[in-house]
C-alpha cells in the first residue's frame, strides 16, 4: 500500500518534471524540472529498496544538473529565453522517428511481460550485495565500463591542453 | 512495524529537529562570543545571562521583519531557495549516529533517526544538492552580486565536493563499511592497549584534508567568498530579508554543526567512551550523547577558530587548492593506504 502511495506520487513528479523540462521556455526551469525528475526516480529507486543505486543516482546527476546550470547561465545569459530559432532543421523528424522507435520498444518489452520488478519490494539493495554481483557475474562489463569513463576524461585533458597551447 | 514503531519514529524526528533548531540559537551566540574572545571583545552580553538569547532575540526580530522582494526576482524560485538550502542540512543530520541504542521492553531503540546502509553516500548526496539552493538564490535575485556569488558557488562546490568524498574513501575502505552506525562500531576498544580505536590514530591525514574539504563545503571563513562582504555585498542572499534570509542562516549553522558531527562519527570515535552504566540501558546511551556533543562542540570550535585566525583566499587561490592541492593530496594518500593496508590484511602478493 505505501509502495502504491509512493509511486503514484512519485511518478506524477517525475513525469511533471519531465514535461517541465521540455515545455519551459526559460533554461534554468528546464533544469530544475530536470532535476526534479531524477529526485522522484531515485525515490523510486529506495521504495524498491535499491538505496545505493537512489544514492549514486542523486550524487551523480545532481553534480552534472548543477554545471548544465551553469553552462545556462555563463553562455545563454541571466534574463534572455532562449534563441527558438531552428538551427538544425533535420532535428525535429529526427526526434520524431527515435522517440517512435522507443514507443514500440517499450511496448514490445511491456506486452512480452519481462519487466516485472521485485513483487515485494525486496531487492537486496546493499552496497555489499551489488559489489558481490559487480565484481563476480558481471566484472567484464563493469571493466569495460570504466575503460570507457577514463577515455572520456583523458579526452576532455587532451582538449583542454590543444587550447593552451594555441594560445601560447 | 506497528503504531509503537511509527511512534518512535516520529519521536526521533520532532526530537532531532528541535534539537537542530535550539541548537542553532546556541551555536550562533557561541560563535560570537568566542570570536569577541579571540579579539579582545566582550560580544553580546544583553539579552539573557552572558547574551545567551541573543540568538533567540535575532530569531525573533528577524521573524517580524518586513518581506522585501525586489522587483527583478524570479519569484518561485527566490522563494523556493531558501527552503532549498534548509532541506538537505535537516536531511544530513538523520543519518548520524548521536549515542548508543538502548532497550525499551523488548525494543531496542537507536539515537539515530535512520541506519542506511549507504548512510555516507546519502549524506555527500545531501550536501551535494545543498548548494542548488545557493545557486538558485543567486540566480532568481536578478541583481549583479548575487549571481556572482552563485556561479562562484557552483565552482567552488563542484571543486570541492570532490576532494570531500575522496577524503572519505579511506576510512570507508578501512572499516569496510558505508553506515555510519557500523563506522561507530569500528571504533569502540583499544588502540594497542592504551589510545581509543579512533580511526583519525590511522587516518590522520584524511582527518585534516576533510576537514579543509568541509570548511570549503559550509561556505565558512576562509572559503566564504560565496557572501564575501568586501566584493559582493552579502553574496548570493544579498537581497534576503526577514525569514527567508533566517532560513539561509540557519542552513549555514546546521551544516557547520552535521558537518562536524560527520568528522566525529568518522574519525572521532562518534559516541564511544567510558560509558559509566551498564551498556544498553538509557543512561549508558545518554552518557554516549554526551560524549557525542562533546567532540561534536570541540570540532564547531575549531571552525569558529579558523574563522577568527585566518584571512580569506583569493578565487585564483581557491581554486588552484582545490583542484592542484586538495584533490591531488587526498588521491595520493587513498593509494598508499589502500597498497599498506593491503599488505597488512592480506600479505604480500610474492609472499
């Protein structure tokens, strides 16, 4: 019964939030519906009983909202909305056909009923429980994972130290 | 659970935020008469003994205060900041362990309003959302100084977040645990026979780079440039009045006070201590609390010592030790503990 309560609740607020991201004409209200949507998924995520995953949830993207904030205020300005002028014409049916490819899929996955989640809410959500899964079933793709993650952040050194020495 | 349960619950909250709030009026009457102390003043000595409701009077002035909107706000958000700013320094405080559990009937109830399991995690969550609220008070003010001290916040959070969390990482890898509960835990007995098992005896280093960390993360003196009052007026609640400015205060002394009740937890041995009665019962638990507020005041005054002693970075200078210094430092001293504690644990891998 209160992981029903939760959810409805919950769920309309990350579904506000998303709406609200896409339909605010001021940037830094996107960004807070934006951010409102991961806090009720990640309160989703502690009524199924996964509390690490709701925590790395908040600790990570909080931290990435906050410099899209900051990118919104540093580039687009304080008190401007937005430029609404297209710029890349091709972006809207784009949009269109992916955000279709999704629908089926969610329907194709939802109809073959593999989504059920844990009937109980009793997901052993403990740090020492993933890490066991983590570090035994699944330790190759977890590698290849912050493989990925270093080459990102090497990238972003490597840019950062073209421009120096431009300017040199 | 039955009503009993959800009962104490509830006790545990009210308990836990009026304690936050009683706490606070203390603490700002605390800070002003030590730093008249350290410069030679008397500090208020009107309202109450000693100027002790001083921070109540203020309380109550600030309370009755006009609201002030200037016309350039935002309004949602500028209203929504300052709550913004209270919520995650109230949410932190529920995950410290303030004393020993103790029995009622067959109950056993915890000085703790909740053990999560991933209790650090939550709480660097939690102060990771705390400076929105800064940013999103600079930002709705419409006005030059606030939206200077946001961005400098934003900057300053994110630099410093980091090198919070890494400094951290080795006490989690020592006592192999994420709750704060069991992090206490760890830390009962003796230190070869004679100090207290406090992990700062092994983790010393990671003690004085969190400390830094945390004085940069409440936005204290002197990584307050956030509200520098000699460049930005008051910084980003510049255009606060009555009680929403009291919320931001407020927010600002809960944080000094979880942030050193985390240090304590973590390093200071959290409640433990000669404990005087027999363990589990209500008095053993009361004289843990004491032990608990005990360290906890000691570390809010070396906060309150370094705001009187030093004077405030420069931006350059911030962030050069943040990210050249501060990060470096704790990702340095992380790897050797883990390769020496390894070899404690497990022996040599030749061997």
């Amino acid at each position: 019964m209160t992981e029903l309560i939760l959810f409805v609740l919950f769920g309309v607020g990350a579904l506000a939030g998303a709406i609200m991201m896409v339909a605010s004409r001021n940037p830094v209200y996107s960004a807070l519906g934006l951010i409102g949507t991961m806090f009720s998924i990640a309160v989703l995520y502690v009524v199924n009983g996964a509390h690490f995953v709701a925590a790395v949830q908040i600790v990570v993207y909080a931290g990435a909202v906050m410099t899209l904030f900051l990118f919104v205020i540093m580039l687009i300005g304080v008190d401007q909305p937005e430029d609404t002028t297209e710029q890349l014409p091709i972006q809207r049916p784009a949009a269109l056909a992916l955000g279709a490819i999704l629908l089926i899929g969610f329907v194709v996955v939802i109809a073959a009923g593999t989504l059920a989640g844990s009937d109980d809410g009793t997901v052993v959500g403990t740090v020492e429980a993933i890490a066991d899964e983590l570090f035994t079933n699944w330790l190759l793709p977890f590698e290849v994972t912050t493989l990925l993650l270093v080459i990102a952040s090497v990238g972003a050194i490597v840019l950062a130290q073209f421009k120096l020495r431009d300017r040199k | 659970m039955d009503f009993l349960d959800v009962l104490i619950i509830i006790v545990k909250v009210v308990v836990a935020f009026v304690f936050l709030l009683i706490n606070t009026l203390l603490l700002i009457w605390a800070e002003r008469k030590v730093v008249a102390w350290m410069q030679n003043r008397v500090g208020p000595t009107r309202a109450g003994p000693a100027g002790v409701l001083q921070g109540l009077a203020d309380g109550i002035k600030l309370f009755f205060k006009e609201h002030i909107t200037p016309r350039n706000v935002e309004f949602n958000v500028y209203i929504l900041a300052p709550v913004l700013s209270l919520l995650p320094a109230l949410l932190i405080f529920t995950v410290i362990p303030m004393g020993p559990s103790f029995a009622i009937g067959e109950r056993t109830v915890s000085f703790q309003v909740t053990d999560l399991n991933v209790g650090l995690l939550f709480i660097i969550a939690m102060s990771s959302t705390a400076v929105y609220a800064v940013v999103l008070a600079g930002w709705s003010s419409g006005s030059k100084y606030p939206l200077l001290g946001g961005v400098r916040a934003t900057a300053q959070a994110i630099s410093y977040e980091a090198a919070m969390g890494l400094a951290l990482v080795p006490a989690i890898v020592y006592a192999g645990t994420l709750s704060l509960s069991e992090l206490v835990a760890h830390q009962s007995g003796r230190f070869a026979g004679l100090l207290p098992n406090w992990h700062i005896i092994v983790l010393a280093p990671s003690f004085i780079l969190f400390f830094i960390a945390a004085v940069a993360e409440t936005n204290r003196a002197p990584f307050d440039l956030v509200e520098a009052e000699s460049e930005l007026v008051g910084g980003f609640h510049t255009e606060y009045s009555g009680i929403r400015f009291a919320l931001f205060f407020l927010a600002e002394y809960i944080n000094i006070f979880s942030m050193s009740a985390l240090a304590v937890t973590v390093f200071l041995g959290g409640f433990n201590g000669p404990a005087l009665f027999e363990v589990g019962t209500f008095p053993a638990s009361l004289v843990g609390v004491v032990w608990f507020l005990v360290k906890t005041y000691a570390v809010v005054f070396l906060f309150f010592w370094i705001r009187a002693t030093l004077p405030r970075l420069r931006y350059d200078q911030l962030m050069e030790l943040g990210w050249k210094r501060l990060i470096p430092a704790t990702l340095a001293w992380l790897g050797v503990f883990s390769i020496v504690l390894g070899f404690v644990r497990f022996g040599a891998p030749w061997a």
